[in-house]
C-alpha cells in the first residue's frame, strides 16, 4: 500500500502534490489552519512568505491580487468571521 502524498505546494508550479490543484488546496487550508489555530499572526506571516516565493517562481502568470488572494486572502477572511 503507498502513502498518498501530503497537500503540499510542488515548486515551482505551486500545484498541490497530492490533488494537483492550485495550492493552498482545500485540505491544505485546512491543515494550515488547525497548525495555527493558536497565533492566527504566525500563519499570516507563513502564507505571505509562501506567497513572495510563489510570485519569484510564478512570475507574469498570475496578478498580483490574485496570489493575494489565493495565498492570505481566505485566511484573512477566515479570521473576520
């Protein structure tokens, strides 16, 4: 029986290795989210510098605003409510 990978970026397409989607993936966000359920700050931090190293590797293929979104948006409207 092998291991189903973990819902990690692949770098440098920042592709989901285990369901193939734009990451952070669904259960990414999830995990993300139990991982720092206690400093909200320190995940907010993560996701930005994740979204920085995407943007390098991403280059023109997605706005600005789009990785924003993509990367701390949800997580910011998480946190609001």
């Amino acid at each position: 029986m092998s291991r189903r990978p973990d819902h990690l970026p692949a770098r440098p397409t920042w592709r989901c290795r285990a369901c193939g989607i734009a990451w952070p993936c669904s259960p990414a966000k999830l995990r993300l989210l139990a991982e720092y359920r206690d400093d909200h700050p320190a995940l907010l931090v993560r996701l930005a510098t994740l979204r920085e190293e995407a943007a390098v590797h991403l280059g023109g293929s997605g706005s600005s605003a789009e990785l924003v979104e993509r990367f701390t948006g949800w997580a910011t409207a998480h946190r609001q409510g």
